[in-house]
C-alpha cells in the first residue's frame, strides 16, 4: 500500500514538489524546442523522466548542502533555486546567463545556492565532492554534499576512488545514482558487472539502498533519512534511484536502442502525473489548481526564452575574462 | 640569510603558510607518517596534527579533485602528487577541472590550491619515472606552473603560490633537492609570479632556462666565461606567467639566444620561447635562436645513455658556440 501524501509532508510542500516537476518538464521541453529552432545549440541533454530525482532529493536536502551534478542537470539548479531567465539565458550563450554563457547546458553553476556545478567529464565530480565535503568538516559546517551521477559514471576510476576517499576521511557525501538504465546507448547490464548499482559500494563497507526514483515522495523521504544520516555520522552514503529517461542521451539521439514497448512501460510511469493523482486521490489539490500550476509553468519557461531571446550575446572581450583571478 | 637546501626551504614555506593560515591544509601519497617521498613535508605532521597535514590513497585524480573541491570550499589545499610522472593520472583532474572551473563557470569562483610535484630525469629511474612534463602544464590555459631552480626562489615561489588565488602547478626538480643556498628568513619574504630573474649578466649570448637548467646554464656561463665568452643568464622560475619582456630584452642587448629546456625537443616549451624572441627581436638578432632540448626518446635507465637524453652544460656550452661562430 501507498504511504500516504499528508503522512509525510504538510500540503503545501506536497504541491511545491508537484509545481517543481512540472516546471522542470515544462523548462524541458522548451528547450527541446528552442534546440530544433537554432537557438540553443551544442550538447544538449534533457531531464524529462526523472524529475522526481532532482525534486524529492533537493527537497529532502538542507540548502547549505553542496550539490554537484553531471551534464543533464538544468533540472537540478532550477529547483535549487536558479532562475530560469539566466538558465535558458546560458544555454543561447547569452551575457546574463548564469554562467555569462561560458558554461553552457552541461556546466550550470551558482555558488550563491551551494550549486557546485554541472560536470561534463563522465565522473568528474565524485572527486570535487569529496574535496567539498572534506572542506565542510574541516570548517566544522554542519553540511554534506549531495553528488549526482549516472549509471554509466560508476564505471569510472573515480567513482571507486572517492567512494574509498569518502569512507576513508569520513566524509559527509550523498552519492545519489540516477539510474536510468543507459549510458548512452549502452544499456546498463552491459556495462556494470553488477548491474543493481547500490550494490557497488559493498567493498567500501558504505551503507547504500535502492529507491523508486519514479516517485517524488519516495525519493524525498530515502534522501532526508540518509542525508541525516551523513550529517550525523560524517559518513557516505550512497542511493540508487531507479528512473528513466523519456528522450534520447542528447538532442542528437534518436534512441533506437530502446523498444517502443520498453519506453511505453516507462510512459506509464511517468512521475509527473503519478504524483498529481496521489494529490487529487487525497483532496490536496484539485484539478483546476493543477491546470493553474501548469499554466504557471508555462509562462515561466516563455517568460525565460523572451528573457534569453532579448539578452545581449557576450562582448569579444569576454573571452580573456574570469580565466585568473 | 640562512644557507639551506632546496628541499629545506621548500619545507619552511609550507610550515610558514601553515602556521599564518589555518585554512592552509596538505595531502598526498605518503606526506603525513612517512613524511614525504623526498621528505618535504618534515616535521608537518608533528607540527600541525592530522587534521592538516593528511595522508591519502594511491588515487592522483582523486588527490588532484580533492583539492579541487577543498579549495571552492574555501580552503587553501596544497596538494602533492609523489613525482610529475603520476600526474598523467590526474590529467583530467587538472586539465578538466582545476584548470577550467573558474572559467566555464563564469568566474563565480576560483581555486586557491597547489600541487606540488617534484620531476625531472637523471637519476636512473627509467622510462616512467624520468620524465619532465612541464610543456603539457604550460600549454593549458587556467593554470600558473611554477619550477624554481634555487633554494630561495622555491621558498619565496611557494609561499606566493600558497597565497596565489590562482590554481598552481609547483614543480620541484628531484635533483635539486640538495642544493643549496642563502635564504631569507623573514616570514613576508615572497617571490612574485611572472618575473624572471637575470642570473647572471653578459654581453654576447643570453641563455634562457629554468629549474636545473637554470643551473645547468650557469655552469655552462662559467665555463665559457674562461673562453672569453660572455653568457647572460635567465631564469624563467614562473612557465605561466611568462616574463616574456625580461627574456626579450637580454635577447635584444646581447643579440644572441639559446634555448634550454628539460622536456622533449619536439613541440616542447623551447619552440615557444624561441618563437617569442624570434618574432620580438628579429631585426636584431645576429643569429638564429639556438634550442638545447631533451632528446625525443623514451628515457633509457643506463646512466651511460641516459646522460646523451637530458641537456647537459657541454650541449649548452656548444650550443652557445654555435650562436657566436656558427656550425
Ligand atoms: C570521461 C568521459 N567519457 C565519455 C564521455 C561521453 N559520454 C557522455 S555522457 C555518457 C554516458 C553517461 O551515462 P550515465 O552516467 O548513465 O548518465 P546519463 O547520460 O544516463 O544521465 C558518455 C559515455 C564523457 N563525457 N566523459
Ligand atoms: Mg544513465
């Protein structure tokens, strides 16, 4: 049986989770859009699917906690906090963009909302997590960092070095594992000798679950409850959130890998309207509250692409700027 | 003024910084207990206790991304990987990341950190641990690259790269570690980054070098001296910056130039700096600019042919020759 919603958090927080996913979707799809007309181009890998990772996990986070995250990661510094004017600003390549359009989609930072940044490098960032986490305690601040990364990430050196670093200096660290089963076209049974990700972290004596990573609620609750955890101990932890990606990798995938049925199974389970019929079941909101948050959404995403559209590109000289301090 | 090693001024930098800033922390392969490879990081440990002074796994990317990390936390790591040789595992870290966060975030941040390596050929440890590395840092933009060639310089050097906001690459050459010379003793004692120092001065040939070949050179200068030749001398100390001006204006009054680098001839550091004072001095020049280099092999271990590998003062002495009276 469902736990249920009001069991687990008041209302309004309930439907600030809600308005958080679908403004991600929303912001999402945008792109997507604004990708196919010219205006973002590059690398762009979109979120939709798995936005009850990004939005139960941040809930379930303080905001001192440090995240980091990989390349598909608009939806991670949109609900910390980061405004999707200078998001959607950075991914044109705009001057007000959140990184003055030198980062781009992959490399999203803010420090202002302990957004560690967005790394493109597969692995990148369990390292830089660990040094964050170390600083935290070295400081004596009450704070973890929460490191985001795929599946295919913990194939990497990296993944195995800070998760021995991690236990080793006891380090505050929240490894959440978005699972989505790819690696770009790489299914995850074929890259991972053992495939149930949390499983990995045995040889470095870390505690780790499994979370359905479909569902906003579970995925706050398993975040709260370890981040706690981490803080207490100053120890890692690691989650494994199961989810799914409804795109391709990146614009340039049409992800012929996947069965239409595979993605249908998934479909089905997308978090988004799972969740809003957990909040109408309940009486917690009803159906044209839903439309309103949708609308809502809507505007900030339109609102965002004028903002961007109407920015200013960055001076020639920019590129000799912010290389040295 | 105190007389001390190389190795022992390296060791007051970091216990000065250590002892004026808190946030100042080091790690790395065996620096804590085992006091370090090359024992820089003496006394560290008893000093300022394992919350500062730390010893981590064999993980170089790992030890580079902590650093990483530490430093946008707010602290000021100095970190040191056990020779340049296994920097090659930590290149993602420091070209990656070290080198490029402040920029591709849009200078929202920035990285006071150091990694310290220590580097160079010669001493018959063969192919993987011989090698001199310095060109593949000064190629990447997002780094400073520090290789002092006297005890003073990487005292003063250090300390400037502990307070430098900028991530720093600090190499220290392995045979210099014993040498000696006089050294400041006042704790604000600094050396800035991006001057060269004119080491010795001359009229008829300027010898630009760095680290031990700084050294190199001035035996080479001294040598030349009794043949009636006068060599001035330069020593980069900082790769990145670049003191460009200095080397191109003893280019210009000596009219003559040789270039001595440790790395591999081919694509190494030396074209560069060739190219530099060829395009800023060109009309004067009265010869073309001479390159000493690193022969472009993998390291061989026999001392007898390992010694042909690595300029040596007698390559830089007939490289000079060869400036002033052609082949
Ligand atoms: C070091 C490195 N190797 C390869 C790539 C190319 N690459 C980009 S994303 C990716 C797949 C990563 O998959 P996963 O970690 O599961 O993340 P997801 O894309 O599913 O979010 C690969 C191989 C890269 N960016 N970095
Ligand atoms: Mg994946």
């Amino acid at each position: 049986m469902e736990t249920r919603l009001r069991a687990v958090l008041p209302d309004q927080q309930l439907i600030r989770l809600y308005e958080q996913m679908v403004l991600s979707r929303e912001f999402e799809e945008s792109c997507a859009e604004q990708y196919t007309k010219g205006h973002i181009t590059g690398f762009l890998h979109l979120y939709s699917g798995q936005e009850a990772v990004a939005v139960g996990a941040t809930a379930g986070l303080h905001k001192d906690d440090y995240i980091l995250s990989a390349y598909r990661e608009h939806a991670q510094a949109i609900v910390r906090g980061a405004d999707p004017k200078r998001v959607m600003a950075e991914l044109f390549g705009k001057s007000t963009g959140i990184c003055k359009g030198k980062g781009g989609s992959m490399h999203l930072f803010d420090p202002s909302l302990n957004f560690m940044g967005g790394y493109a490098i597969v692995g990148g960032q369990f390292p830089i997590a660990c040094g964050l986490a170390f600083s935290a305690k070295y400081r004596g601040e009450d704070r973890l960092a929460a490191c985001f990364f795929g599946d295919g990430a913990v194939n990497q050196g990296t993944f195995h070095e800070g998760l021995n670093w991690a236990r080793l200096w006891e380090l505050p660290v929240l490894f959440v594992c978005e699972n989505n089963f790819y690696g770009i076209g790489t299914e995850v049974h074929r890259s991972s000798a053992i495939p149930d990700i949390h499983k990995r972290t045995c040889g470095y004596d870390i505690p780790s679950e499994k979370v359905d990573g479909m569902d906003v609620l579970a995925v706050y609750a398993a975040v709260k409850r370890a981040a706690e955890w981490v803080r207490e101990q100053s120890r890692p932890y690691l989650i494994e959130a199961v989810t799914y990606r409804f795109r391709g990798h990146s614009m340039a995938d049409p992800a012929k890998y996947r069965s239409a049925a595979e993605h249908e199974v998934w479909k089905a389970r997308d978090p988004i309207p799972a969740f809003s019929k957990r909040l109408l079941e309940e009486g917690i909101v009803t159906q044209p509250q839903l439309d309103a948050i949708l609308e809502k959404a809507r505007a900030k995403v339109n609102e965002a692409v004028t903002f961007a559209e109407e920015s200013p590109w960055p001076e020639d000289g920019a590129v000799w700027e912010d290389i040295y301090v | 003024m105190s007389e001390m090693t190389y190795r022992d001024a390296l060791n007051l930098a970091l216990k000065e910084e250590m002892r004026r800033d808190p946030s100042v922390v080091t790690f790395g392969e065996d620096v804590a207990l085992y006091e370090g490879s090359f024992k820089v990081t003496r006394g560290l440990l008893a000093e300022f206790g394992e919350e500062r002074v730390k010893d981590t796994p064999i993980s170089e990317n790992t030890i580079v991304g902590v650093a990483v990390g530490a430093a946008m936390g707010g602290l000021r790591p100095v970190a040191e990987l056990m020779t340049v040789n296994f920097a090659l595992l930590a290149m993602d870290q420091i070209v990656d990341h070290m080198a490029k966060i402040r920029s591709m975030f849009g200078g929202q941040t920035f990285l006071p950190m150091v990694v310290r390596m220590p580097g160079g050929g010669g001493s018959q440890l063969g192919a993987q641990h011989s090698q001199s590395l310095e060109t593949y840092f000064m190629h990447c933009p997002g780094l400073r690259v520090v290789y002092p060639a006297f005890p003073a310089d990487a005292k003063g050097l250090l300390k400037s790269a502990i307070r430098d906001n900028n991530p720093v690459i600090f190499l220290e050459h392995e045979l210099l570690y014993n040498s000696k010379g006089e050294v400041p003793d006042d704790p604000e004692f600094l050396v800035s980054f991006g001057r060269a120092n004119v080491v010795k001065e001359g009229t008829d040939v300027t010898i630009v070098a760095y680290a031990r070949m700084t050294v190199l050179a001035l035996q080479a200068a001294a040598e030349l001296e009794q043949a009636g030749i006068s060599c001035e001398v330069v020593d980069l100390r900082t790769l990145n910056p670049l003191d460009t001006e200095t080397m191109i204006a003893s280019a210009r009054k000596t009219g003559r130039a040789v270039v001595v680098e440790e790395c591999w001839r081919t694509a190494g550091l030396g074209g560069d700096l060739a190219h530099r004072i060829h395009e800023a001095c060109f009309e004067t020049l009265l010869a073309p600019v001479k390159r000493v280099a690193g022969l472009d092999v993998p390291m061989p271990y026999s001392r007898k042919i390992e010694k042909l590998c690595i300029p040596q003062p007698e390559s830089i002495v007939a490289a000079v020759k060869e400036v002033l009276h052609g082949n």
